[in-house]
C-alpha cells in the first residue's frame, strides 16, 4: 500500500495596500484562510501578509484573493536593488500625495472650523462661504475614504473607512439640509459652539466643522501615524544599509571595482581604511582593527589579522586588509540577521491575536450600535439634530485603528533594538518565551568560555628576570611549536610586548608529552611541564592552576625556574556580568556540559553556578531539559555547537551563540550575534518591556472604546470631538511603541574578579 504524498509548503510574502485598521487585517486574513492549506498572517504596520500555502496554490491565486477581498497586493521584488533607492520611491510617492490632501485640506478646514468655533467672528451669510470650503473637503479630501467604504460594501464588508465615510456624509447633508431647508440659511444666522451637542432651539444647526474636522483630523492622524511606523522600522533599514555596493577586487596584481553583487566566494577583495567590509570573508593579509557595533552590537573594536574572519558590513577602522570572501549574497551574517528580524516582525502576541479577533465583528457592531442610537433618540421625540450628531458620533469615535497597531509597531521598534545590541529575535513567540523564563541551562565551552586555549594567568619569582622578559623569551621558543598551548603563549607574549618583536629561536627541539627548548638570545630557554622541585611562590601557584583545570607549564631560563604560566578555556569577562543579571532577574542558572568534571566544577564555582552536569552527551543535555520542564520550570536553553542543537530544539526558548554553528543557530528562537552571554539578560529585559509595551497599548485601544463610544450614545461627544481623539488614539499607541527605539539595557553592578 503506497503512502499518500505529502504536502509541500511554501511560504510567499505579499504587499497588501488599503488596510486601515485591525478589521481589515482580520478580513484579509479569513479570506486567504478559506483557501485549501492556506494559513496567513498579516501586519498592519508594514503592510506585509506572509502565507503558508502548498506548493500548487500559485501566488498568483493568493493575490487575486486578497484584490477579491477588496484590497491591492503584489508579490515581493528582486530582492536587491544596488542602489538601495528604488524600493522607498513608491512609499515616498505616496506620502507626498497624502501630505498633498493634508495640506489642502487644512486650507479648507481651519477657516470653517475657525468660524463655527468663534460666534463673535460669525459675519453676514458665514454660513454659506463655510458650505463653499466644506464642499471639497467632503468629497475630495474625504474620496479615499468614500471609495475604501464603497469597496467594502461591494464585498460586503465594513472597516474604518466605512465609520469615516458615513460620518462625513451625515454630517455634510444634515448640514446641507438646514441650509436650504432648516432655516440655517438666513444671513444673520449665529450658530454657538459647545463641546457637546445642543438644542436647536428651533432653527436647524449645522455641523460642517464636523464635516471638515472628521477628514482632517484622520488625514493628519494618518499622516504622522505612517511616520511614526516609519521610525519604528529606522533600525531594519539601517541594517539594509550597511552592505557595500561597490568593492576593489585584487586578481593577478591588480585591482578593478566592480559592483558587490558580482563579487564571488573566493575571491579576494582590498578593504582600507575607513571602507565597510563588502562581505563575509577571512583576512589573507594584513592587520587592523574593525568596528562591528553596527552588526553585532559589539561596542569595542575588534584586532583581527591573516586568519581572522570578518563580517559584511563591519567598518575598517585600522590598516589596509586583504580578505578572501567567504559567504556573498543571502548567505552572508547581514543578510540573516535582516532576514531573522523581518520575519521576526511578520508575526504575532497571543493578545494581537484576539485584538484582531474583535476588530473582526467590531465594526459591524458599532454601524448596529449607531442606527440604533439614531433610531432610539428620534423614537423618543428627540431633537432630529441631536440624534444625527450622536450617530456620527458613534461612527467617527468608534474606530479601531489602535487595536491594529498594538502589537506590530512594538514589535517593529523591539526587534529593530534588538539587533542594534546583537539580540536577535524570533518573533513574538520567543519574546512571550522570553519574559516568562525561569532557568536557563547554559553551555560552558564557547558560551561561558571564550572556547579556545588562553593563558589565564602568569606567575613569577620574586627577584627574577621579571614577567615581560620571561613572556618575551618564552614566546620566542614557542614560536616553533605547532601545539595548542604554544600558540596561545605565543599570542598573549605578543599582546603583552607589543612595541618589541620576539626574538628569533635557535636549536629548537621538542619532546611529545614534556615541552619545548631552544636557545633565545644566547640563553637556554625551556617551557616544560612542571615537576615536583618548584620555588615557593611558582608551587603555590600550581596548586591554584590544578584547582583551577588550568595546564600549567613552567618556563626555565638556563636552568632556573622562572615563571609559571597557566593555560586554559578562560571565562569570558561578560560571563561573571551575564549570570550574575540573571539572578537579579529572577533566572536559575545551570551548567550542562561535556567537559571533565574539574573544568566544568571550576568553572562554576567562579561564576556562583551551584548546579553542574559535566560529560553531557548530546542525548544527555536534551533528556535534562525535558526534566526540568516537567518539574513545571520554563526553561532556555544556551549554546553554540552541534551537540547543543538537540536540547535548543527541546526547550521552552533556544538562545544561540552568534559565533556557533548554523546547526545551533537553526534550532534556537533568540541568536547573540556578537556571541557574548553577556546579551543574554539584555534579551530579556527587552523581552519584559516590550510584552509590557503591547499590553499598555491593547489597554488604552480597549480602554478608548469602551469609554467613548457610551459618551457618543448618550449625545455627550461632539463629531469633530471624537474624530480628534480616534486620531489621538492611534498615535499614542504608536508614541508609546516608539520608545522601545530608545530603550536602553539598565546595567547593574558587576561582580569584580
């Protein structure tokens, strides 16, 4: 019996134009969800649908959907543009125009508004020069909206263009309507402004500062609305913009600048001073310091040198590099760190979810809620004015705007924060993950450690030759060794004297299992493995390196001991910070590795760490964390390699070291691009202020409503009243998203070691 074939998914992005609220982001969603194997989720804030769909669902068939719905769509672009301009021309187009009919608008609007406001500037027949500047307002300034609400009706829908489009048009003909047949329109005709609706007291009023106010209010609303979103993707853009579009290629002895996009792996490309780096690549030659702040976070510069790997998009901020690419295109760091944080603000919080859930039946609602106003106030004898004010009221105020914008502006500032301090972000899965974490089970080698051989720490003789003489000499004859230990003695001897070069080495030997001789400057210089006959201070030194899991080795210069010099997977510096800020924040550490039990004890018991598993094997680590999870703990998990990608995938959150393995880094939900634990609290933190954001903003959108939509009912809120504090809403919510943009990691005291 053969099996049934499986579905292949496919994921496609689309641009959806005419989305003004949170019930248009429910409709377009619902009807691409109507489509067999079809699952979407659209944002609001940047106007993006990204659809799971099976591969014989063409996109093609995904956008007539959504045009079918009522809305424009398009599939995405190439993806690279090497100009980097093209792709704002049409957003930068069409602010123009909005700023257009706002400016219009507002020419047309003030006199009128100005005048019903003020009864002692109400000269002979102002009424009728108000109908006059009304008139466009109504129709030209309010046409998108009259066309998005015909739109919706045609699809038998109503969104917040159709609460707009009914407000201005009742407001506009009743107006209308007492001027020519009210009474409204007698020359000497006065009108009294009052923030809340009054008797006619006989003569019909008119409410075209309603009429005018409505469309201006949500036209300017809109207007520092989409620049305010536009902030909250700066960082995205910034991002965008690191990438080089021209680079020096060297072949053969010479140079030629060709355009980044023909650059190839392999190839090799010159980077001077004060250029960005074109690509990932490894320096062949040369040495210099670059400036990776603007990708990983990283604050200080970084030495690197023939061997070191470089990202695109870091600055040169030292000597001329020579760099052999080694990653271009989609491949590159930059590249997945745009990708991880587009798709990280595609998605959604739980509370968005049902936000959008709502919005979906809440503005149906609100057109019951005002025919039934109307029909209630003129079905208890009330004044016909007063019923249509109320009515439009109910329209205008009720609008959900906010509800849409909660979520993905928040997520769109977070996001982008993140990954200017190297925290990269899954979504909003991983950020609710995130904030509710208890214990996290760390990784040593790589994680805590730098994961490669260090010298911890030099010890020497009292009275002696001296600690840079000892380093110079012992650097020297390790310059012959191939060993991991003698390279790092050789680097940190570098470091150390950096203004004088090592000496040359003579006679070199080396013994497997014992160490190194040779004669440097006419002095016998060994690096041996220590033996029981040591000095004092050197001796009590080496019981520290045992305690410690250090390799000590001792250097002897002709035959006198001189220093001893301990060797190990040192801690990072940020590692004492980063667990001791987990603490604070409420975070169990554990230590799970797959080193000896010395390392790892050691290692623990420098960070405070009190619970260890060491020789972990991979199965091992993930068979932890699904203990820990059910004791009722949520757990993350923290790590950079291979065997950590089991226990990544099994735990509550996956946090991946940015210099790990792609097997890591696939499996986790947060990545530390700069690869420093250290960003670890910096996440969550993040993390609890962002959720604690999108709260504060579903709070005021439902807290708004619910308070004025009963003031309009009840005929204590003016038209234009309410079309100023919808606009308000709007924009609060999305003010109060924009300080993620300045958030600022609180850095506690750390713990000097």
């Amino acid at each position: 019996m053969s099996a049934e074939p499986v579905a292949v998914i496919v994921t496609t992005d689309l641009t959806v134009g005419g989305m003004t609220c949170a019930a248009c982001v429910n409709r377009v969603e619902k009807k691409l969800a109507k489509l067999d194997g079809v699952t979407a989720t659209v944002n609001l804030a940047t106007g993006r649908a990204r659809v799971s769909h099976p591969a014989h669902v063409p996109p093609e068939e995904l956008v007539a959907t959504v045009e079918k719905a009522g809305y424009t769509a398009t599939l995405p672009t190439p993806p690279e543009q090497p100009e980097g301009g093209d792709e704002d021309e049409p957003e930068s187009v069409d602010a123009r125009q909005e700023r257009e009919r706002l400016t219009v608008t507002a020419l047309l609007a003030v006199p009128v508004l100005v005048l019903s406001m003020v009864p002692a500037w109400q000269f002979r027949n102002w009424q009728w020069l108000c109908f006059v500047l009304a008139a466009p307002v109504a129709v030209w300034s309010s046409w998108p909206f009259h066309v998005r609400a015909l739109r919706g009706l045609r699809h038998s829908t109503a969104t917040m263009d159709t609460l707009v489009s009914l407000g201005v048009l009742a407001s506009f003909s009743w107006s209308a309507y007492a001027l020519f047949l009210g009474g409204a329109g007698e020359p000497g005709m006065r009108m009294p402004f009052s923030l809340l609706p009054s008797a006619s007291e006989g003569t019909a009023h008119v409410y075209l500062e309603a009429a005018v106010g409505v469309p201006l209010f949500v036209l300017a609303g809109r207007f520092l609305e989409a620049r305010a979103r536009h902030g909250t993707g700066a960082a995205l853009r910034s991002l965008a913009q690191l990438g080089a579009k021209e680079v020096s290629v060297r072949e053969g002895g010479t140079e030629r600048l060709v355009p980044v996009e023909q650059l190839r792996t392999g190839h090799v490309f010159v980077v001077r001073p004060g250029e960005r780096v074109a690509t990932d690549g490894e320096v062949t030659e040369g040495s210099s310091a670059v400036d990776l702040s603007l990708v990983t976070g990283e604050s200080e510069p970084v030495e690197v040198g023939p061997g070191s790997a470089v990202v695109g998009g870091a600055v040169n901020a030292g000597g001329l590099l020579l760099v052999r690419a080694t990653a271009v295109g989609v491949d590159t760091q930059l590249a997945r760190i745009t990708q991880l944080v587009t798709d990280a603000q595609a998605g959604k919080a739980r509370a968005q979810r049902l936000a959008d859930a709502v919005a979906g039946v809440f503005v149906p609602v609100v057109l019951a809620l005002a025919v039934t106003v109307l029909g209630f106030w003129l079905g208890a004898g009330a004044d016909p004015q007063a019923a249509v004010t109320a009515c439009v009221a109910v329209l205008v105020v009720a609008c959900p705007c906010a509800l849409g914008l909660a979520t993905p502006t928040a997520l769109m500032a977070a996001t982008g924060r993140g990954a200017q301090l190297g925290v990269l972000v899954g979504g909003p899965q991983a950020l609710e993950s995130l904030q509710h974490i208890d214990t996290v089970v760390l990784d040593k080698t790589g994680t805590l450690t730098s994961g490669h051989m260090s010298v911890a720490r030099v010890t020497v003789v009292p009275g002696g030759l001296g600690r840079e003489a000892v380093l110079r000499l012992a650097g020297a004859v390790e310059q012959g060794s191939e060993h991991p230990l003698g390279r790092a003695i050789v680097s940190y001897a570098q470091r150390a004297v950096p203004e004088r070069p090592l000496p040359d080495v003579g006679e070199f030997s080396a013994e497997a299992g014992r160490g190194v001789r040779g004669r440097v400057e006419g002095r016998l210089v060994e690096v041996l493995a220590p033996d029981d006959e040591l000095p004092p201070a050197l001796a009590d030194a080496l019981s520290v390196a045992e305690a410690a899991a250090y390799t000590p080795v001792v250097v002897l210069v002709d035959g006198v001991a001189e220093a001893l010099i301990e060797i190990g997977d040192v801690v990072r510096p940020g590692s004492y910070r980063a667990v001791d800020r987990l603490r604070r924040l409420g975070v169990r550490p554990v230590l799970a590795t797959g080193d000896r039990e010395a390392p790892a004890r050691a290692v623990a018991s420098a960070l405070g760490i009190e619970e260890v598993h060491a020789r972990c094997t991979p199965e091992e680590k993930a068979a932890l964390v699904r203990e820990l999870r059910e004791e009722g703990l949520r757990v993350a998990v923290v790590g950079d390699g291979v065997n950590d990608a089991a226990a990544l995938a099994g735990a509550d959150l996956g946090i991946a070291m940015g210099s790990g393995t792609d097997a890591a880094i696939g499996a986790a939900d947060v990545t530390l691009v700069r690869g420093d634990i250290e960003a670890l609290g910096d996440a969550v933190r993040l993390a609890r202020r962002t959720l604690g954001t999108i709260r504060v903003n579903l709070l005021w959108a439902f807290g708004y409503n619910a308070v004025t939509v009963p003031l309009a009912m009840v005929g204590l809120l003016n038209p234009m009243v309410a079309a100023a504090a919808m606009s308000v809403s709007s924009l609060l919510v999305v003010g109060n998203s924009l300080r993620l943009r300045a958030w600022q990691p609180t850095r506690t005291r750390s713990l000097t070691r």
